[in-house]
C-alpha cells in the first residue's frame, strides 16, 4: 500500500508535525525534519546513504523507484544543492537495520521528504545491498 508520509503522521491545527513518533531526537530534545534525514559513507556531508529517523533509530531507503526527483529533494532538504548522481545499488556497504522506506515516489515539488508517496513505514522487500544513494553538488 503506498501512502504520503504526511499522513501517517498527525498533524496540528497550526500545520507543524509534532514529534510523538519519535522516542527521541538524534541531536535535541526537539527533531526537526532536517535533522531526521542524513546521508553518510560518502565523501562529506553532501553525499552517501541516504539514511531516515524513525521510532528512535536510524533506517535506510530502499532504492526501488530511488530516482533524481527523490534525491533533489534530499539534496535540497539538506542544504546540499541539487542530485549530482544516484547509484542503482550502493558501494558503500551495509546501512543500519531497518529499511524504514522503499517505494519512495516524490515528484520534486515537495517541500519535504515526509510529504512524498511512499509505502508505509517499515515495509518494504528489499535488503540492504538496494539502500538509496545520493551525491549532491554541495552547493
């Protein structure tokens, strides 16, 4: 089933997204949707595994529909520029337990990865050797 991720997620009347999801933030005592998204294994912080937090641990992206639409918005939701390159299946070894995405489908007019179509939090039928990979131009 393919959902936004918006929508597995309340929302308030003031349109913010409060945190109850997540047992704790990476960095904070408040998550922001930056700091919920990272790449790592690259070669700074502007390139590697596309990496989420979720439920109080850091998952991957299955790279299944994993295109340049989908790696823009990670790019520019990181302050990172724009998608250099994407690879099909990653050289930069084995993420973090679990796939938290896969099926991934943003159209780039998202203002945030939670806002792109997606199957539901945790299913997915990949493995590790599909995790999404992103080079963004650092810009």
């Amino acid at each position: 089933t393919i959902h936004s991720l918006q929508s597995l997620i309340s929302i308030d009347d003031d349109g913010k997204v409060p945190n109850i999801q997540f047992v704790e933030c990476p960095n904070s005592s408040t998550c922001t949707e930056r700091e919920k998204l990272h790449v790592v294994g690259g070669r700074n912080e502007c390139s590697g595994r596309v990496e989420v937090w979720h439920r109080g641990s850091w998952g991957t992206i299955c790279d299944d529909s994993w295109d340049l639409a989908d790696a823009n918005l990670v790019c520019r939701q990181l302050g990172c520029g724009f998608a250099m390159s994407t690879l099909g299946e990653t050289a930069l070894g084995k993420g973090p337990e679990p796939i938290w995405l896969d099926q991934l489908n943003c159209r780039g007019t998202e203002s945030s990865l939670w806002e792109c179509p997606a199957k539901a939090w945790g299913e997915h039928d990949c493995d590790h050797k599909e995790d999404a990979v992103v080079y963004c131009s650092g810009e």
